[in-house]
DNA sequence: GGTTTTTATAAATAACTATTTATAAATGTC
DNA sequence: GACATTTATAAATAGTTATTTATAAAAACC
C-alpha cells in the first residue's frame, strides 16, 4: 500500500509512547493539548465504478441509503473508525485518534470490499484534517478578545465559544470562557502543536486572560 | 473591467464578420460548425455576502428560491442571457452565442445589483465551456464508430447519440446517425476549432462514414 | 400530427444530504 | 435532574437542486 504526502511511519513509535499518557504533553513548551479525531481520504485504482449494493448486501451492518447520501457508511472497530465508501471508490475516514490507525482501518475496509466480490488496488491515504481539544489554563474574557484579536468572532446568543481563524498556520480555533479550545483545519500533527503554541503566547500577549484560578483558590472560596 | 485568461476583444471583429452568416464556416479546412453556448464566470470583490433577497426585492422579475436552489436567476436581453448570481458575489453566465458578449452582460447585471443598493467592484470573466453543433456532412454507423473509436460510449436504448470523449483536445462530442454533432467542454473558440477538425479527420480515416447522400439522391428516391 | 418530457454532454456556481470529534450554553422533553 | 438536540468549526467525499445549448429518439399526452 503506497503512503501518500504524509509519512507517518517514523511517528507512529512517537504515538504509541503517547498513548501510554491521559493527554499528550509538550513538556518543552507546557502545551495542553490532546488530538481527538483524524480525518482521511483514501484513493483506490478500480477498472468501473463499484455497485455500493453489492457492498450492503455482503455486509448487513453497513448503512446505504442512496436517496439521501451517496456514499456507503462502514463502522469498524479495533481501531475504531467511520468510513464513508463512495462509487468512485474514493473513501473518508473518520473517527481515528491517530493518524498511523488510518492503515489499518484502511486493510480492514479493503478487505470487506473484496469479500463483496469488488476488486481494487493500490489505496492512497491522505491526511485531511485533525481535531484537538485543549486547555489555555486560565479563564478568558471573550468580548475582550473578540475586539483585539483579528479574524475572531464572538456572538453568544449564537454559540458559546469564540470563533478565531488563527492565519497562520490556517487552522481554526473555538476558544470558550473557561480557557479549553478546540483547534481543527490542520493536517498535520506538527501543525496543530505550532498553532497551539502560537495561541497561548497570543492570550498571554493580548491579555485577554482572565484572573487564572487554580484548584486551591476554588476550594477555599467554597467553604467560606 | 480586467479581463481574466482568454483575450477576446482581438476576436471581436471576426465574430462579427461571422455573424453576418447563418454558420461559421472555415473554408480553409471546410469545417462545418456552429457555437451555440458560451458559459462564464464573474467573480468579483465584495466587502460582505450578497443578501440575494435585497436584489430580488428591487427586481420583481428574477427568480430565488434559496430552498431549491442557493442561486438568485437573472434573465437579460441584448445580448439575451441568463445569470445565476450567488451570496459570494460570484455568478455564472449561460446562454451567450459570443464570448465577447459576457462583458456587456456583466456591465447590466452589475448595474443592476448596484441599484439593489449592494456594493462590488472589479468583476473578472471567465469562459468555462463552449458548446457547437455542427455537421459531418456524411451518415455515421453508430454501431461501427463505438467498436474502433477508443473512449466512445454507444446504447441506443439510452440516448440515441455516440459519447466520445476526445482526450486531445479534451473535449465530448455527441454524435449521431444523421453525421450531426455536437461539441462540448472546450473554454476557447480554437479549441473548439482544433476538436471538430480532429474529429472529421478520424472519422474519414476510421471508416465509420456511411454512404454520403446528397440532396439530388434524395430526391431521385423520393420520385421513385 | 403537434407538443412536452426524458434520455445524454460539458462547465461553473453553492447549499444540503452524511461522517467524526472536542468544546459549552440554551432549549426541550421525560 | 438527566438526557437529547441544537447552535458552531474543519475536512474530504458525491449526488441533487438550477442555468444554458445544440443534437435525436422514444414515450406520453392532447
């Protein structure tokens, strides 16, 4: 199986070391953060397009409803993924926590296609976008920040977190009161520790952190 | 206004001269062909989204239904054309005869988008597709043409015409029994040009001519 | 017999259908 | 109060909605 625009084989030992932990932690720069989902496209060298009923009557467990969606909806576990499979026989991954997973879920799909008695070869795999959940460690003011951030919105009758589109790197960040963001847009895990990183020296300098309370100051206030 | 990629006010002239016959016709290469669509783009430069509903409040005579279809229609006369205006400010312009008409169709439709009271500015054209019709001037087999001719598709059942997509120029044609054409997918007049003339070519060396009648065969076997 | 619709082709435009995932506030239901 | 759903974000996938235009055969309707 030829790997595509991103390596990965010299990061999955990295991974692995990571998984032995709660959350990732950059110790070097303090960051907290924890990537929660990973989605791919996968390619594949087919000679006609493929009969998505074929796949659903092999496979009870699929979800196929062509009035309403075209593609072809696979769940596997170990790991745990969603596969969208389309006629084209162009498939997206959704769901892993990492992104050295996607080649094992992407054996595990071939594999059901050809029970199915459909023949293809050669999947490509191609890192889309990642998703990371994360904390800044302090509270923040959010109008404050929807005025001196650039590329940032904030309605919250609307949506209770920050919408910033963060330029470069482009990825987009959720920023809520409590200080926890999500980023997601990146596709590669470097990416997503950069931006991350680049987001807490932000808050910092624009001084849009509230009063960081720590866990001692919270529980002397609830007994008084 | 700029123009975008294909340079046509050079062409001007000759189209005009064109027009004062019922069919372009190449002597040089006795090609027989007609443009009949030109299909554009326009984007343009806007400071927010287009609320389409503006537009069809001070034009009661364009069409939107943002429940079928997130596009607003304009139809406009001299040049006669339709446009598909969206909230991005871009529009699509179908139903042109000349690429060199979409300028003065932009002017209008411009104009009047500016009378709705919403803001743009340096509009660019693009021509997305020309479609011809044209003549063979000799009856085909269907049948033969879809065996020797590579990338062409023939089920009489479905549509009474040959598909052959041609891979240089990239252009589709349909072509039926009768020898009529048409052709499709080119963004430049010459391009157009290059694909029907390739076409007569292949057509005379590969054998799928019929016997060619003319009128006077015709009305010999009508006497009869 | 005339008209309409469908079958097919290309191209651009964009929103919806579906999938996943963290975040959090509001709303609705039980 | 617990649970579910919605609001919002990104990304890929693809068919549908709509527009135009020539070509032609079949089917349906008047």
């Amino acid at each position: 199986m030829a790997e595509e625009e991103n390596e990965f084989d010299d990061l999955e030992d990295e991974e692995e070391e990571e998984e032995e932990e709660d959350e990732e932690f950059d110790y070097e720069s303090d960051l907290d953060y924890k990537i929660e989902n990973v989605v791919a496209t996968v390619t594949v060298e087919i000679t006609e397009k493929i009969d998505l009923n074929q796949i659903a009557r092999k496979h009870a467990e699929v979800e196929y409803n062509p009035e309403r969606f075209p593609g072809l909806v696979m769940r596997i576990e170990k790991p745990r993924a969603t596969i969208l499979i389309f006629s084209t026989g162009k498939m997206v991954v959704t769901g892993l926590r990492k992104a050295a997973e996607a080649e094992r879920v992407v054996d595990k799909v071939v594999k059901n296609i050809r029970k199915a008695g459909i023949k293809l070869a050669n999947p490509e795999i191609t890192i889309q976008n990642i998703v990371a959940s994360g904390d800044l460690h302090t509270n923040i003011d959010l109008n404050m920040a929807a005025i001196v951030m650039e590329y940032a919105m904030y309605e919250p009758e609307v949506f209770p977190g920050l919408i910033y589109r963060m330029q470069d790197p482009k990825t987009v960040f959720l920023i809520f009161s409590t200080g926890r963001i999500v980023c997601t847009g990146a596709k590669q895990k470097e990416i997503v520790r950069d931006a991350v990183k680049k987001l807490n020296q932000q808050v910092r300098d624009l001084g849009v952190a509230k009063k960081e309370l720590d866990s001692s100051d919270y529980q002397d206030i609830t007994f008084i």
